[in-house]
C-alpha cells in the first residue's frame, strides 16, 4: 500500500465513531472524544455509568458528564429532596447527585426538577391516572388509577373519572366516557391489538386474512378459504389460502375428489354429477360414488354430467361404490326364509317318524 492510500485509510477510520451507545463524540482541541451521554457520567474516553435512580445529567459536550456529581437534577415524574450545586465549566462544587424521589401514588410533573422541593413538585397526573384534588402546599396532586382498563395521556386539572376518556393498550372501547363515569374498556382477544383507543370499535387481528372482529366475532380465525393458524404476532401471516379445487378441512387444504368441483365458500366439494345414482359428496368421505345397486364411474364425471350411474338390471344389486355392470349380483337367499324353511322341515320328519313308529 502506497503513502497516498494510507493516508486515506488514516482520515477514514478517523471519521468513524468509536463510540458505545451511551457516549456521543465530539471533537476537543482538534481530538476526537467520547463524552457521556444525558443521563450518564464518566470521564472523557471511558465507560460510562447511569445516574442514580431518578436523576440525570445534562447534554453532552467538553466540560460536562464527567463525574457523578453531574447527576444533578431529577427525570420526569421525580421530586428532588437533597439538591446538588451546579457544574461550573469544568470543576465541581460537589462530588454527589442530587437525590430524587419518585413522585407518589400516580401523581408526576412535565419536567422532572432541578431544584430542591418535596413532593408539591408533583403537580400533574401521570397517563391513565384521573385527578381528584390539585397540588397544594403540603401535598402533591391527589391521583387515582382509571377503572375498567380505561386511560388518557395525562392530566392537569381536577375532575372525575371522565378524564379517562381512551382505552389502553390491547383494550378497545364498548362505551364512551360520559360525565362522572370513565370510557368502558375490554381487553382484545389474543392474537389481536387495539388500533382506534379513542373511539368505540374493536381490536384488530394481526393476521390480515383473519375474520375480522366485531360484536359476533369475538376471536381470530382464518378467513373462509383460507387454512393454517392465525398469525401471533403483528406483521406476519398465518392464515393462507387453500390452490385451485381445494376446501379447507379444520385448518388444512384438502384437494376435492376426482369428479367433483370445490364451493364457492371453499368449505367443501359438490360431485360433478348430482344425478340419481350418485352419492351426495360428503367430507367425511370426500369421494363421488354410486349409490347400492347403481354401477358406474361418477368420479370421472365433468362438471353439469348426468347419468354416470346406471340402475343394475331387475333383479340384480350391487354395493356401494360398484363400477361395472359385472358387480350387479343376484341377493343372496332370504336367510329368515331358510330358517323358516328348516323348521318346517324337521317338523314334516318328527311326525312321519311318530306315525311309522
């Protein structure tokens, strides 16, 4: 490799980020660096590490993120209860986070704090959370959970359970909210999710070619014609359709028999030939045959024949499923005949004996 090319080589591999996913780089007196992201701390260069629970740090750039005492104001939804001095360019007056406090019983804030309060910096509710009773100079914002799976994205003033006026994920909506009382929501069959929590509607399958759901469909199956399993999980397909000329038998394709022709609900075959003679195509069978004492080959049949199966000549029967008129037998004899018969005889024989005897 020539000087040129390494040189190249040199800018290029300089361009690329040797930085993990918490730090960002940028450039310090004309060096490439990696500093901690928001949220993290650590020295210029080095792993990083995240904040104690509730509090974070700021932007990354040259001066800041170093150490922990970073960390010095608190995340959304946390009150601060021990503070933390301010980073001055690059020295710290202190070496300890701030100490942050989750704020209590569904009550939160817009934007966390960076300064000390107790817990009146709670001054909003959290989604899913209705709000009976402002913040006020003692207490943070007084918050209750929505009922009957009911939801919304948050709250700032005082109401009832009106405010829950959505449904949550994998829950849609039966009735809406109406003054004092919240939306009325109903978890989604499996296989499904929630694709319209503002208003009334029901879940969608995640197998497009399912059923779709409503009021009397209340799970996820495979459209008719179409065999295999639901899908379980978004974006993919489960369900297929069945080829030409085959009917969907619990949830596999079954090709028709030969001689019949598959329905247009693709549920099952109707024999070619419907004509006297011919078995009704039934699933259990799937199979065009002649009825007993009919003979022929209505398996062979196209679609609107007739006459595939011919009656056996008088006096002659034959099976189900016979072919040929050689399979047109004579009925055996009528065995109560015999028995009969037998009887009468051995009777005829006990009295002629009695007589001579």
């Amino acid at each position: 490799m020539n000087k040129k090319s390494l040189f190249f080589a040199a800018i290029f591999l300089g361009l690329i980020s040797c930085c993990n996913d918490n730090q960002t780089q940028i450039t310090i007196k004309g060096k490439i660096n990696c500093v901690c992201n928001q949220g993290y701390y650590g020295p210029v260069g080095q792993q990083c590490q995240q904040c104690p629970q509730g509090s974070t740090s700021g932007s990354p750039d040259q001066h800041s993120n170093q150490s922990i005492g970073f960390c010095s104001t608190c995340q959304k939804n946390y009150f601060m209860s021990k503070a933390n001095y301010i980073p001055v360019g690059r020295f710290l007056q202190s070496e300890s986070p701030a100490i942050c406090n989750p704020c209590p019983s569904g009550s939160g804030n817009s934007s966390g704090s960076d300064s000390l309060g107790d817990q009146t910096q709670c001054n909003t509710c959290q989604p899913n959370y209705f709000m009976t009773a402002v913040v006020s100079q003692t207490q943070a914002a007084q918050c209750s959970p929505c009922p009957h799976n009911s939801g919304n994205q948050g709250i700032n003033n005082a109401g009832d359970q009106s405010q829950c006026n959505q449904c949550q994920d994998n829950t849609y909506m039966t009735a809406l909210a109406q003054q004092g009382q919240s939306a009325q929501c109903s978890p989604c069959p499996p296989n499904s999710y929630s694709s319209a929590p503002n208003s009334l509607g029901f879940c969608t399958c995640f197998d497009p070619f399912a059923i779709p759901l409503s009021s009397t469909q209340n799970s996820c199956i495979c459209q008719s014609g179409y065999a295999g399993n639901v899908a379980t999980t978004k974006g993919q397909n489960g369900c297929y359709q069945c080829a030409n000329n085959q009917f969907v038998s619990g949830n596999k394709c079954v090709s028709c028999a030969d001689g019949s022709t598959v329905n247009k609900d693709l549920t099952g075959c109707t024999c070619n030939d419907t004509s006297d003679g011919t078995i009704a195509w039934n699933s259990n069978t799937n199979i065009c045959q002649c009825k007993p004492n009919y003979y022929g080959s209505p398996d062979k049949a196209s679609q609107g024949s007739s006459g595939s199966c011919k009656l056996c000549p008088q006096g002659l029967i034959s099976k189900a499923g016979s072919k040929t008129a050689d399979q047109c037998q004579k009925p055996p004899p009528d065995s109560q005949y015999q028995f009969s018969l037998i009887i009468s005889n051995s009777i005829l024989i006990s009295f002629i004996f009695i007589i001579f005897y």
